[in-house]
C-alpha cells in the first residue's frame, strides 16, 4: 500500500480527472470524497445562489454530511486533497 493518498470531491468529474492523473504520476492511492445525498443538476446550478452548492460554499454550517465517514486516512504519511476551484 502507498503510504501518499489523494483525497478529492468531485461533483461534475473534472477534479476526478486531475486527482487520478496524480495518483498514477506519483503511486499514490486514490480516494473520492462523497455526498451522503449525491447532487442534482439543479444542486450544481453555480449561477442560482440557493442552489444547495452555492449554499454550501457559502455557508460553512451547511457542508453535506458524508457517504463514508470511516476513510483510513490514519494509514497514510502524507494526504494530497483535491477540490474544485473556489
């Protein structure tokens, strides 16, 4: 096992893109973060300001609750996180 992960969330999969592109130039693991609600197309409507996206980005108590709550991340020496651009 790689002791390097990358962690990183994805909603339309171009981070997912880049992540595993750098977790194969590197031999890190890969690890997806995700919605316990996966997103609609109208949750990721980034022009609609009470879309759930841009309700979350700008509304810290409002981040989703997550798929997978139990990530081994205690196995690794060093975790890269991926997320889409601010």
């Amino acid at each position: 096992m790689s002791k390097t992960l990358v962690a990183y969330f994805s909603a339309t999969g171009t981070t997912a893109g880049v992540a595993k592109d750098l977790a194969d130039a590197i031999g890190a693991d890969l690890y997806r973060i995700q919605p316990a609600e996966p997103y609609t197309q109208a949750d990721l409507n980034w022009m609609d300001k009470k879309s759930r996206s841009s309700v979350e980005m700008s509304d810290k108590s409002s981040r989703p609750a997550l798929a997978d709550a139990n990530a081994k991340i205690g196995d690794y020496d060093t975790i890269l996180l991926g997320f889409p651009k601010l």
